[in-house]
C-alpha cells in the first residue's frame, strides 16, 4: 500500500480527541483505554506535586569571578534533572508560605548575553536553612508576552475549526510537513493519545510557512512571529549549554543556526474519564532541546527513582527540556528526558512546543571533546544518528515501547 493509499485508509479511521470532546461523550472509547499498569496517578494536584529540583544561585551569572561556580551548577542540574523553566514575570509571597510544607519553587534570574533567564528550583525546609524570596519583574526570556498570546490564540482558532476542515489536513506519514492527527504515531500506536494537534516545520520560516494552515486568517503571521523568536531563543540556549558541557559556546554554531525546528500545536481536550488515558504517552524527544509553551499543567516526567513528577505551571512560563540529540552528544554526561502529559476533566490545555534538532541529515554522535577512551573521561557510549534516521524508526516502531536512543547505545 503506499503512502497516499495508507493516509486515506488512516484517515477513515481517525477519530479526534477534540471531535469527542464537542460532542460531550460521557466516556472514552475503548482505543483510548490504557492497559492499568500505564494509567496515570491523578490523585495529586499538579500545583501541590512541586520538583525536588536543587537551588541555583545565578544572580551573579555577569560576574566572571563566580562564572565558573554557575555553570557548574548548571551543568549538575541538567545531569540530574535535564530541563529548566524560564519565564517572563513572577511573584512569589513569602507571606503565603507554610512552614509545615517542606517543599517549595524557587525562582534565580541571570543574565545571559542580552536575555534574561530563570532556572527554578526546590529546597528542603531545616533547622540550619529556611529561605523565602519575594521576586517581582526581573526575568525577561525575549519574547514578548503580545507574540505568546497571539500564538496560543493562533492555535485555539485552529482547533475551533470545523472537523472536516482540519481533516484536510491530516496524515500518518511522519515525514510529512504539515500534518494533523493525534497520538504519536497513528498508523503504529495499539492506544491513542486523547490530544488532537497540528505539526509543521519551521525554520527557515521562509521555507515552510506557505505549506501551513491558512485559516484561520491569523495563523501563518501570530505562530510565525513566535516561532522565529523561540528559534532566536534556542540558539542562545545552546550556547550556555555548551559551555556548562565544557565546549566552547559557539560549538557547532552553523549547525545549530541551520538546524531544524518543529512546531507541535497540541490541543487536549477535557476528558471524561482522565484516569484512563493520557495525553501523550511517555516518550523522550528526538532532538537538541525542547521549548515548551502551555495554558495549563500536565507536564510530568520520569525521576531517576522511575517515579511522575508533575512540572508546575508558571504563567508565562517556557519549559526547556533536552533531548535525545543532546544525550548522544554530550555522551551520555546529560539525559534527555522521559515526560508525558496527562488530562483533565474540566478544561482543554493548550501547548506549543518547538523542537529543536540539527539538520534532518546530520549525523549526530558523542562530542570527541567529552570521550576518552583511555577512561579519563567516559569512553564512547552511544553511535551516531540524524533526524531522519529518527523518523525511519517511528515509521515501523511503537516508540511506547521501545525507545529509539537505546538502539544507538553501545553495550560494553
């Protein structure tokens, strides 16, 4: 069968999570039902269910004296964590706090080049050490709370749209550039994902942006502007990740700057029977990083003691999470992570994520830098792979089970 014959067939079949949602089902159907031992804990709240992240001072991130000590701190929280949050304003009152709670979001701003950047963080509440912080409009990430708006204004258009409207647009085939659907791989997944979205390449926008939706009206220029200024974004964040990896910050900077970059428009319907599904079933991204924009929590990931963590949401807040990209390179010294999204009964969640990776032929292996095979440092622990490579996996896999990056693992 090829692959207009197998979209057709696909499309048939295709049930929308949002189609499902507007016309008020009181349960999920039976190809949304995860088996039990995957369904998600939903007993906790996401605002209470805060990560245990370490505190990162970055306040004198301008100063080269203590230059040296952040970015070690960096570099152990992306060991140990592998995302951060930056946002745009914050207020935390230290009034609000209870002291019976032991854990608390921690917010540090830095500046970096000419952006400003927050990491957040947890502490543990002790005897020796009780701290709160009132931090009011310092952090500005560059992009402009109008061009954040209008994108996710953009994309709640869109999945307004008329069923068939959208259907236009649907695909299986994974290679496509734009494409609408749901779950994470149509064609392959035994249990679909209660999520509808819109994909679409990105960068160079020139390049892509007349293949994209052209209703509603305002789509191509409100999720244009926000794609070109989270692509600018990345950049920069690539930058500091190198540098905390002990490369220097331009490395492989024609690369990244001729990268490629994803939009994932995701809508997740409120769902009746949230205990049951999920919105994306766990898997790691592909990529370099991952930026994350969202109306509402959901965001969990995997810790290193294999349990959820919910991300909490921050209003105006960008998550960054690496990828497998970012793992293979950095030879393993930093993890891409595990995450999945979950739903909920009362509301839709809306989400943009741009993914970053290099170009779609560009083989991707562990920096020489960071591989000794005499031992001093790591020997090489992982073969080298491009974006392609990646999408031929997914093609003929179910990737909620078998996770592409520990097919380039070399076993010792």
């Amino acid at each position: 069968m090829d692959n207009q014959a197998k979209s057709s067939s696909g499309a048939s079949s295709f049930t929308s999570a949002m189609n499902l949602d507007q016309q008020g089902v009181s349960f999920i159907p039976q190809r949304y039902v995860l088996p039990p031992s995957q369904r998600p804990n939903i007993i906790h709240h996401h605002d209470e269910h805060v990560l245990p992240l370490p505190i990162i001072d970055l306040s004198d991130f301008h100063d080269q004296a203590r230059r040296y000590q952040i970015i070690n701190e960096i570099r152990n929280t992306c060991k140990e964590f592998g995302f951060f949050q930056w946002m745009n304003t914050l207020v935390i009152n230290n009034s609000n706090f209870d002291l019976d709670f032991q854990r608390y979001i921690l917010y540090f701003h830095f500046p970096y080049r000419n952006l400003r950047y927050t990491v957040f963080g947890c502490f543990l509440i002790n005897e020796s050490f009780i701290a709160c912080y009132k931090i009011s409009n310092v952090i500005n990430h560059g992009i402009d709370e109008s061009a954040i708006n209008e994108a996710l204004k953009a994309a709640e258009e869109f999945f307004n749209l008329p069923h068939d409207e959208k259907m236009c647009l649907f695909s299986d085939d994974v290679h496509k550039p734009v494409r609408y659907g749901t779950s994470l791989n149509h064609a392959r997944d035994e249990v679909f994902c209660w999520r509808d979205f819109i994909k679409h390449y990105s960068h160079p926008l020139p390049d892509w942006i007349h293949l994209w939706p052209s209703n509603p009206p305002s789509y191509r220029k409100n999720m244009g502007n926000y794609a070109e200024a989270v692509q600018d974004l990345q950049n920069k964040l690539m930058e500091m990740i190198f540098e905390s990896l002990g490369l220097n910050p331009s490395y492989l900077e024609e690369e990244v700057n001729g990268g490629s970059q994803l939009l994932a428009v995701n809508c997740y319907p409120a769902c009746p029977e949230p205990e049951l599904t999920l919105g994306i079933h766990p898997h790691s991204d592909y990529g370099s990083i991952t930026v994350l924009l969202q109306t509402r929590s959901g965001l969990e990931f995997k810790n290193k003691n294999n349990n959820w963590e919910a991300v909490p949401l921050v209003e105006g807040g960008l998550v960054v999470q690496l990828g497998d990209q970012m793992e293979v390179l950095s030879n393993g010294v930093y993890k891409s992570v595990i995450h999945r999204a979950t739903v909920n009964v009362d509301k839709k969640r809306f989400s943009i994520v741009s993914l970053h990776s290099f170009a779609m032929d560009k083989k991707i292996g562990p920096a020489k830098e960071l591989v000794d095979d005499n031992h001093h440092q790591l020997p090489k622990c992982y073969n080298e792979f491009s974006f392609r490579e990646f999408l031929q996996f997914i093609s003929n896999n179910d990737i909620t089970k078998e996770r592409f990056l520990d097919t380039l693992k070399i076993m010792k």
